[in-house]
C-alpha cells in the first residue's frame, strides 16, 4: 500500500482506482496553486505525486523529494519538469501522450478560424451595442480554402492539424520537423521546408513544437518579419516559444494579419493585456486538452502509469530516456 498525493481535485472515479489497488489518496483542494515549499511539504509525506498543471517538478524539490517512487504528470508536455534531475535520482516520470493530440488540434482548429472571420472580435463588437448599419466591406475576414498551413514541429499533434486543414478547406501542407514525417507526407501530401521558408511560404503557421532551449523564442520579430502580411500565426504549443512584445508589434504593424492563441506567458494572461483588445488576436485560456472525453483519458493514462510506478514496473508512458 502507498500514499497518492494529487494536486488538483479530481473524479472520484480516478481515486477510486487507486484506492482499488489499495492505496491512500490525498488531494489538493484549495483553488490556487501549490507554493513550491508546499508541495515539497505534501510530496514528503507521500509515495508518488499525480501531478496536474505545470507547477515546476525542478532540481530543488526532485531532491527534496528523492524517495518518490514515480511521479505521474496529467499533461504531455513536461518541460516543467527536471527529467535528467529526476532520471540522476531514479524517480520515473510519467505523461500522457497521444489522447489529447485530436482535442488539441481541434483548439488550433478553431483559432485558426476564428482569426480568420474575427469571431471573438465579432461577440465582442456585439456585447458593446455595435451591431447596427450593415456595411459590406468593412472589417472583412479572409477565406482559408486552399490557403498553405505550415505547421511548425509536426508530430502526433501536429499531424491532426494538418489532417483538418488537408480536408476541411484543402490546404497544401508544409512543415518543419528536424526529420522527415513519412506519414504527413504519404497521407496528406505534406512537404518539408526549411524554417524560413516556412516563415515565408505559409499563411497560417501553426506551432505544435516542444518547448527546449532551441524553440523558446523562436517566434520573434525577425521571424514574424519573414511572414506573409496576410498570415495566420497560431500557437496551442506552448506560451514561451512566441515573444509576446514582439507579437504585438508585429500584429499592430501589420506585419502579420492575425494571432491565435492558447497558450501565453506567462499564464495566466493578464485581463489588461493589450492583445486581447485586437481584433485580429484570439486568446483562449490554454483549453487545448480541455473536453470532458480527453481529460478522462488523460486521468486514466496517469492512473496507469502511478500504478505501474508503485509496483515497480516500466512505466507505460515514461519521459526519462
Ligand atoms: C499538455 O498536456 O501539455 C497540455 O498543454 C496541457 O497542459
């Protein structure tokens, strides 16, 4: 038997299925985030963590809390998280990979539209009384239809994006992976380009990269400098890979057309943040996994790989290489 500590409230049907197994289960209830010594405080006294939200699992509290016997992450990135601390201490770290790529391609999916028709621009326009003269050409969207997606970092994520675009509105595909994605090329024609050409070809540019030392801020104002003044940039990856100062500039000199975001940094946004009063910028409140359906799947895959880590086996799912 093991104590579960979790860090976020979550089904009872998730505690249930560690309690099966005999284990004790404790969670976070309060509706802030854990203080970095607080979590130390509850992992210490606990077996394994069920991490959910992005609370940092760094080198300080890896070795405060050297005795866990795995920490399950409910979330697929986990550049939050100290592996090769983690990996040096023997703690196996677990994600949730493959079950929220269809969700969250669908979010970048409808950023990308609703850049496209101004629809968060359009409610707000509506809500400040100024549904009124119908005026045919004015504050326009644009068409996608047969407009090229370029997708930066084309993985499980990625690749159902460009599956959407493909067949939704015939978009050609290109991408820019460090190695080829047979699969995208075979299925949907996709073509691989270098990051400038990328930067230059596309007109949606849709980031579904990890975050690392080479991709966080990659998106700055020399890239954006490089785009169509027509283009949709959209990222649902993570906050830090696009420079929000630059972004801004770039948006209010038309150097782009619009942004779509999920993800911002830091997060959250804050409310008088000058993007969200853009009309050509989307900003949602990082929901790319957020369905009834896909957060199940990822609880239960987490579940897994607790479960596997306190009986000392492979974890199904595990970062540490
Ligand atoms: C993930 O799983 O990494 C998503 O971004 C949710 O945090």
């Amino acid at each position: 038997m093991a104590s579960v500590f979790i860090t976020r409230v979550v089904p009872e049907t998730i505690k249930q299925s560690l309690a099966d197994q005999g284990h004790t289960v404790s969670e976070w209830t309060e509706k802030r985030d854990l203080a970095p010594d607080e979590l130390i405080r509850y992992a210490k006294s606990s077996d394994a963590v069920f991490s959910v939200g992005g609370h940092a699992i760094d080198n300080r509290f890896l070795t405060a809390c050297e005795h866990l016997r795995v920490i399950a992450l409910c979330s697929v990135g986990y550049d939050h998280v100290d592996v090769a601390a983690a990996t040096r201490l023997r703690i196996p770290i677990g994600n949730t990979p493959g079950v929220l790529s269809k969700a969250t391609a669908d979010t970048a999916f409808l950023l990308m539209q609703n850049v496209a028709r101004k629809a968060i621009h359009k409610h707000k326009e509506i809500l400040r009384g100024n549904w009124g003269f119908f005026d045919p050409m004015v504050d326009l969207g644009i068409d996608l239809q047969g407009k090229t997606l370029g997708i930066y970092g084309l993985g499980r994520i990625g690749y159902e994006m460009a599956k959407r675009c493909r067949f939704a509105f015939d978009m050609p595909v290109i991408y820019h992976n460090r190695g080829h994605n047979e699969q995208a090329e075979r299925d949907l024609d996709a073509r691989r380009v270098s990051f400038d050409e990328l930067l230059e070809q596309s007109d949606v540019l849709s980031v579904h990269a990890n975050l690392s030392g080479k991709t966080h801020g990659i998106f700055n104002g020399d890239a954006f400098s490089k785009m169509k003044a027509s283009a949709i940039f959209v990222n649902t990856a993570r906050g830090s890979m696009h420079d929000e100062e630059d972004l801004r500039v770039a948006l209010e000199n038309g150097e782009i057309w619009g942004a779509g975001l999920d993800v911002t940094d830091p997060e959250p946004m804050a409310p008088d943040n000058p993007l969200l009063e853009m009309s050509n910028v989307a900003v949602l409140p990082h929901i790319g996994s957020a369905t009834i359906e896909t957060r199940m799947k990822m609880m239960k895959l987490t579940v897994e790989n607790l479960l596997a880590g306190l009986r000392g086996d492979h974890l199904p799912y595990c970062v540490n290489p």
